[in-house]
C-alpha cells in the first residue's frame, strides 16, 4: 500500500466515522502526494464534501471552482461532474438561479456521456443529492436508481439508499393525493431500512439520515413506539457526530410520536426544540408534518378542526407550489442540457465521435496562443479508395472508425484528433518540439501501416501519409493548416506512407 493511499484510506474512516473536519484534512494530504492531476482531482472533491458536511461552505465552493475549472481544461468528466454539484448548491444557497441552472445544465449533459459503469457510481450519487437539495426530487430517484444498481459494496448501497429514503419523504411531502402519499412514505421506509439493514455498515452519516427520516415516516403513518425508538437512535448518532440536520428531524419525528401516543400538551417543548435545531438549514419541505402538529397541540382544547384542516390543505399547497416551482426550473435545466448535447453534436464527426473541422477553428488559435510550440499533423490514408470501391462503403467506414481509435490512443492528455472529412484527420499536438512529433506520427504511420482491419482481407494494408508543421507563439492558424496541407501534399508526391516537414 502506497503513501497516498494510506492516507486516502484514513480519510475514508475518517468521513465514515462522522470525522469531517479531520477527513477533509487528510484529502487534501492525500491529493498532495497523488500521483497525476486526475487522482489529485479526485481526492480534491472527496475533501470539499468532507468541507460541506462540516459547515465550511466558502471554503468548499472555492476549492470546487478551482477543480471545475482544471478539470474541464483536461477533460476529467467524473470530477468536472462532481464539481459542478457542489457549486450548483453553493449557487442555489445564495439565491444565484441563474448560475445554478447553468451549472446543472452542464453537469446534466456530462451525466449523459457517462458509462454505466461501477467506476462513476460516486458521481452519480453525489449529482442525485444535488438534484434533491435543488428540489429535483423525481430526476433525484431516478439518478439514485441509477447509482444503485452501480453500488458494487454495502457502504455504497448503504448511502445510497439513506439518501433515497430522504429523497421519498421529500416527494411525499409535496404529495396532496393521500393514496400517493402512502405510497410514497412506504417507499421511503423501505429505503430508509435498507439502508440500515447491512452487518457492519459504519457510515455515520447514512446511519443517522435513514433513522431520523424513518422515524417521521414512522410517526406519519401511527406506527408511534418505532418511531420513538428511531428517533432517539438518531438523535444520538447526530449529537454524537454533529449532523445537525439529522437531529432536527429526529427531534420532529420523537414529537410527532409522543404526541401521537399520549397526547401529551408538554410535547410543545420538543417541537420548539425541533425548529429552533433546524433554523438556518434548508429543512422546511420536511417539516409540514410538525407545523400542523403545532396548531393541534395549541388547539388541543379547543374546536378548531376545520381550522386545522383549511392549515393543513395550505401547507400542502404550499409544497405543491414549490414542487411545480421546481418542474419549470427543471425543464429550465433540461434545455440548457440540450443546447449543450446540440452544440457538441454541431462540433462532432457523426461517424467516429472524433471532433469536426469547426471544433478545430476553436481549438487550434487557443492552443497556439497558450501552449506554443504547437506541432500540428495532417494525415492522409493512402489507398482508401480502394477499400471503399473494392469492399464497400460500409467497411470503409468501419475502417474509417478503426483509424479513429488508434489516433486517440497515440494522443497525449490535452492534445487533439480531428477528423476533416474522408479520409482526412489532424492531429494538434500542444507543448511539442518537431523531434517529438515526428515520434509521435512515426507511431501513428507504423500502427496504421501493420494493422489488419476488421472486415477486410489480412493480405490488404493501409498506409498514412503525414504533413507535419510547426506554429510558434502568435502563428496564424490558418497558415499553420495550409502549410500543414502543402506538406501533405509533398509526402504524397514522393511516394505516399512518410512523413513530411514544412
């Protein structure tokens, strides 16, 4: 076990143990020993979720930005993903919509590319939190489905399901059908067990959510004894490990129980206990249930029922409100997300995903203004009309999709392929001197030159010719293409499958 793994363990423990303060402390230890930018990435936005759970919000939405930032510069979709969630709350918390939506537009969009693949259930739970707290509970259960079925141990699934329970209560809340409610807090119950049902499982965090969410759902449907008994679980586990939301809601749904077993004035004390904990903290869509409680108790000894009730079909329209509030931001979301997929389809080669010509004329001026010298590769295949005409233009294609994927491998991070049309490719090579990218493309023309090609004869083969040139700081890119061609041109002039200069 290496260093930065050791202590990326001792982070893990820490955070399981309710420790955040100290976990996000030792993340940042763990990326400063990590090995490349994608692992420092990585470890970087375990610390600022560590940062959230203890209440350093500043502190956690600076660091995001600086991760969102070098990781869209590199193109690490999973941590640009998880990046993006936490400045979306930390948009939200401040009232900035607009940003918000921005924001979750693009993570929205990055969610999309992503495999289903056991490697990205943590961003896939952490985007479903950040759906939940932005009110997106629907998309939220979706996305924790998602993630669930990519939980490859009990700690995860164990999270995600506390997180789903919370998720439930939340949509039951904004519920007016009464038959959908029940649904719906049964759901959340059996997540919220879930949850808590696996030998072993440590995750404070996940343990103190599933109980003080079940200890409500409990106290919402009469079953009052198990409630009581959740509720003081929780409200042990969150004083302990200072959850300061889950101990608000285990403090209303004790009350909610007490109340409904023994109809018990004094339970006032507990409810002014609840809202005082969960002042300052974005619980309000849980706590319907406790304001009508209130006005029972204070109402106990009078004849206030169609009072009560007119109170309790405000709260629920209330929440209603806020759910179809939530719908149209949604559909907001879902737009941007759009644009965004519309764009990277403008930019992109339908047939091998690679970018197009007009990714390029962005891609090209940034990279010699910023990365100079910049060596930039014009590759030709030699004979591809013979393979269109001899085997067909469906094989042709197929070869066409091979030659993409070699391109991709040989590219270093940040460097560029491009497909231009036919059998026409570029490659843009950042920080690179000539001797390196003549390597680079000798690579290129040998494994184009030995491969046998899926679908065509192993006797027929292939050959690259190659136009290389050099752009230095304040090249013109235009002229960097057109010499690139010009030397294209020369190699194919002098026999075809080489490299040329210019």
């Amino acid at each position: 076990m290496n260093a930065t793994t050791s202590t990326e363990q001792l982070a893990v423990e820490a955070r399981q143990s309710g420790e955040f303060r100290r976990a996000a402390e030792l993340f940042s230890a763990a990326a400063a020993e990590a090995p490349d930018l994608q692992a420092r990435l990585h470890l970087q936005i375990r610390q600022a979720i560590c940062l959230v759970a203890a209440d350093r919000l500043e502190e956690a939405a600076a660091l995001a930005r600086v991760v969102a930032d070098e990781a869209r510069a590199d193109g690490h979709l999973a941590e640009l993903a998880d990046a993006l969630g936490l400045l979306v709350d930390d948009h939200t918390r401040a009232g900035r919509w607009a940003e918000a939506t921005q924001a979750l537009s693009e993570a929205v969009y990055i969610l999309q590319r992503l495999p289903n693949d056991p490697q990205y259930y943590q961003v896939l739970q952490n985007m479903a939190d950040t759906y939940a707290h932005c009110g997106f509970v629907e998309p939220a259960l979706e996305l924790y489905d998602r993630a669930l079925r990519l939980a490859d141990n009990d700690s995860d699934r164990q999270f995600t399901y506390a997180s789903m329970s919370a998720a439930y209560h939340d949509a039951a809340q904004r519920e007016t059908d009464p038959l959908e409610q029940h649904r719906l807090l049964h759901d959340g119950l059996y997540a919220a067990t879930a949850a808590l049902d696996p030998e072993g499982a440590t995750e404070a965090l996940s343990i103190g959510e599933a109980l003080a969410h079940r200890s409500m759902m409990l106290a919402e449907i009469g079953h009052y004894h198990s409630a009581v008994d959740d509720a003081r679980r929780a409200r042990d586990v969150a004083s302990q490990h200072g959850l300061r939301g889950e101990l608000a809601l285990s403090i209303a749904g004790e009350a909610l129980a007490v109340w409904g077993l023994s109809r018990d004035a004094g339970v006032r004390d507990l409810i002014a206990e609840a809202f005082a904990a969960a002042e300052g903290l974005d619980l309000e869509r849980y706590l319907g249930p406790l304001h009508e409680l209130e006005v029972e108790v204070l109402w106990t000894l009078g004849q206030y029922t169609e009072a009560r009730a007119a109170l309790e079909l405000q709260l629920r329209a209330a929440l209603r409100r806020q759910h179809d509030e939530s719908a149209v931001r949604w559909e907001h979301v879902r737009l941007g997300a759009d644009h965004l997929e519309v764009a990277a389809i403008s930019e992109s080669d339908p047939l091998t995903g690679l970018p197009n010509r007009r990714h390029l004329a962005h891609v090209l001026p940034e990279a010699v203004h910023a990365h100079a010298p910049v060596c930039l590769g014009m590759i030709d295949l030699d004979g591809f009309k013979h393979i269109n005409d001899e085997y067909g233009y469906l094989l042709g294609d197929g070869v066409l999709q091979e030659v993409a994927t070699v391109l991709e491998r040989v590219c270093r991070r940040g460097d560029t392929v491009v497909r231009l049309g036919g059998d026409e490719f570029v490659m843009v090579l950042r920080e690179t001197s000539p001797n390196d990218a003549r390597a680079v493309f000798e690579r290129v023309r040998q494994l184009i030159g030995m491969r046998t090609w899926h679908g065509i004869p192993a006797d027929v083969r292939l050959t690259a010719s190659v136009g290389l040139t050099v752009g230095s700081h304040g090249a013109e890119p235009d002229q960097l293409l057109a010499q690139a061609t010009n030397a294209l041109q020369q190699a194919k002039r002098a026999g075809r499958d080489r490299i040329i200069i210019q």
